[in-house]
C-alpha cells in the first residue's frame, strides 16, 4: 500500500544522506584546502552535484517506480555483469566501507563523551556487532521511526550552529596563501570528503513504490531534501570554520564537540557527543537493513551466493545476508583510517554513480515519451552530472592513488566471481 507523503519523502532524502560525516568532515576538507572561501565553497559545490544526481534519480525511479533501485537500474541499462560489479562493490567497498567509516565517526564521539579512550576500531567493531545482532531479531525501523531519527539529526545540527554562533568566539586566524597547482590539487582532495557527506540521494530510488503521488512529491521531496542538506552541510562548515580557524579545524578529530566546548563548556561537548551517536547509529541500522536487499536480489538473479535468499521464519529478514554486511563492514573498520575509507568508498561509488546517471540516456533512447517526472534541462544536466561524478573519481585517485586503487582491485576481482555464479547457476540442458 502506498502511503507515503511529501514530508515522509522529504525526511527519506535527508535520512539517506545525513548520517556522521558532517560533524567530522569539515575538518578533513580544512586538511587539503586553507582558505575561508575554499573550506566553505566546496560544499556548496559538492551540494549542486547531489542535486544534479537526485533530479537524475528521480527520473529513473519514476520510469521504475516498482524495481530495487541503482542495481536494477545499472542491470536493466547495461546487462547483469555490471550490475553485478555494483552489488558486489556495494558489499566489499561502498556500502561496507561507508559503514565502517560511520562506525569509527561513532567510535570517536564515544569516546569524547565517555572518556574511555577505547581503540576506535575496537568501539566500531563493537557498534557493528550489536546492529547486525539486532537486524537479525528483526528490528527494522518504519517510516515513522525513519522521520524520529531525522528529526533528532535535525535538532543536532541546528543546535551545533546556533550555539557556535552565538556562544563560541569567532577565531579569525590568518592563513597562508597556496599555488594555484596545490590549490586544484587540495580542491580535488576535499571533494572526496565532501561527497562522501552528500552520498545517499540515490536512497530515493527505493521511494517511488511506497509514495501515494510518487510523480508529484518526489521531485519534490527531492528537492526539499537536498537543498535542506545543502543549508544544513554549509551552515555546519561555516562555524566550525569561524570557531576553530582553519588551522584549528584542520588539527581537529571531533570539530563538533570542539565546537560546542567552546561555546557551552564540557555539557555542551557531551550533547553534541551523543547527538552525533545516536545520529550515526541510526545510519548504520539503516544500512544494515536495507544493503542486504541487493545482495538478496542478486542471489535470486542467480549471480551471488543462493543462501543468501533465505529469510528466517520468525524475524522474516535475510539473516545470512545481514551477517555478511557486518562482518564485511568490520573488516574495512579495521583495515584503515577514516581519510583512507574515504578515498576507498568514494573512487568507486562515484564510478557507479556516474554509470547510473548514463543509464538515462539509454532509458530516453528507449522510451522518449515514458510518462511520470523528467530531469531538468536533460541531456545538458545529465550530462554535467556524469561528468562531475567521473571527475571526482579521477580526482580522488590522484590524490589518494594506492587507497582508490585496492578499490578497484577489489571491484575487478568481481569479473571473475561473476562469471564462476553464472556458470554454477546456469540451467542445465
């Protein structure tokens, strides 16, 4: 039954796409570019290419309102290999090196509000464990609980810039003036964390099927969500930038928490602390439960591990399939640090993203008169799109070649499982 509305879509838009990254992110950014201007605009920047992506997406989902998203997209377009590449980059790389790199964001806000001091990959493996245990029991949040959790994200932030505006003193450190070469080179380098922040529009492709007028309020819960997301990321980066400096910030592991210490004291650091907590474990129970679904679709195309399909009896969820994205997400916590997941997620997942966006042209070839939403100013900003996802990745592997590299070792190593599934799985004459 299709009972979704528009702010349901909306508060879906933003759920997917909020979970730990701005409260650490802005930081990472301040790493690879010093200037006020640069720390700031390129979120705005990496805003206008989620927006590009999501009109994109909103079209793709209104021609398949009914499918399982970007793998049935990627496989309708391109045929069953790269689709697969997709579900299986989204287990070892995208969707489980996201989940890691949430887990240690959360990890370390843990540690900033228990003064435990625990080894973060210890604290992240730990957070894994207890979200993959409790999928598996079936706990799963509805809409309802899906708006809660974003409300609170919501609350979060507004309360981080309202308070670091009005209570933390401005720092207004001077910085020293870059080359243009190292300035495009750090620009490239920040857009990695930026979009890392900004992933998850493509959650709106699972919309379609559930929204009561998915050919009205999508495109508009699109829009709301992402250009809600786009104030909130600017705002954030602004007064971590106006707090800390650009030096401070750039040394900061936990710039929300510093932050809120400066404006409110260790209480204030202690909110803010769990706010981001609770914030990144509701990203990680998300994506606990809903990435299995692909690795369950293609198990039924034939193309993956046929365990896999088996629901348990009581909890009725793909138990088998939620255990393998915890136990992969634990590993990638455990392999690198936060900036290498980053390099790692993002030069892959933008390969794909782009990919998608290109499957439009396809769709449009097939059916130019398909009714429903149509992206605006396509092909031209179809187009601008595909390309700025494959820039980041070029830009990304520039700038962290070894990182981007184990990724796509790691995805071609998929042509070969590909084809051993198709061969174990095909009809016998």
């Amino acid at each position: 039954m299709r009972r979704l509305g528009l702010f349901d879509a909306t508060m879906l838009v933003m759920g997917g796409i909020i979970g730990s990254g701005i409260f650490v992110n802005p930081a990472e950014v301040a790493r690879h570019v010093h200037s006020r201007e640069l720390i700031v605009g390129v979120w705005l920047l990496g805003g206008v290419v989620a927006l590009a992506g999501a009109l994109v997406y909103a079209e793709l989902a209104a021609r398949r309102p009914d499918v399982g998203g970007q793998y049935a997209y990627i496989r309708d377009a391109f045929g069953q290999t790269p689709a697969f590449l997709y579900g299986w980059s989204l287990l070892l790389v995208i969707q489980s090196g996201g989940m890691a790199a949430v887990a240690i964001t959360f990890a370390r806000y843990f540690n900033d509000l228990s003064a435990l001091n625990l080894s973060d990959g210890l604290v992240a493996i730990a957070a894994l464990a207890l979200l993959t245990l409790i999928n598996c029991f079936g706990v799963r949040s509805g809409s309802n609980t899906q708006n809660l959790l974003m409300v609170l994200k919501i609350g979060a932030i507004v309360a981080l810039v309202v308070a670091g505006l009005a209570f933390a003193p401005a720092n207004y450190q001077p910085t020293p003036t870059a080359e243009a070469g190292s300035q495009i080179a750090g620009i490239g380098a920040a857009m990695t964390a930026v979009m890392f922040s900004y992933g998850g529009w493509q959650t709106s492709s699972f919309v379609a099927g559930e929204m009561r007028n998915p050919q009205r309020d999508l495109a508009r819960g699109l829009l709301l969500g992402v250009v809600g997301v786009i104030i909130l990321y600017t705002a954030v980066a602004f007064i971590c930038l106006q707090a800390l400096g650009p030096q401070g910030l750039a040394e900061s592991k936990t710039p929300a928490s510093d932050v809120m210490r400066l404006a409110l004291g260790e209480k204030g650091a202690a909110f803010i602390a769990l706010g981001i907590a609770i914030s990144a474990l509701g990203f990680l129970s998300q994506g606990m439960l809903t990435a299995p679904r692909v690795y369950f679709a293609m198990a039924e195309d034939g193309v993956f591990f046929r365990s896999l399909t088996k629901v348990n009896e009581h909890s009725r969820v793909p138990v088998r399939a939620i255990l393998l994205q915890g136990i992969a997400a634990a590993i990638i916590a455990l392999s690198g640090t936060y900036g290498q997941i980053l390099a790692y997620v993002v030069s892959v997942d933008f390969l794909f993203f782009g990919l998608t966006g290109a499957a439009l042209f396809i769709f449009r070839a097939r059916d130019p008169v398909a009714p429903g939403f149509k992206a605006p100013g396509h092909p031209v900003t179809t187009g601008i799109f595909v390309a700025a996802c494959f820039a980041i990745v070029v830009a990304t592997v520039m700038t962290s070649v070894v990182n981007s590299l184990i990724g796509y070792a790691i995805l071609l190593l998929g042509i070969p499982a590909c084809r051993f599934w198709q061969r174990q799985n095909r009809p016998s004459a």
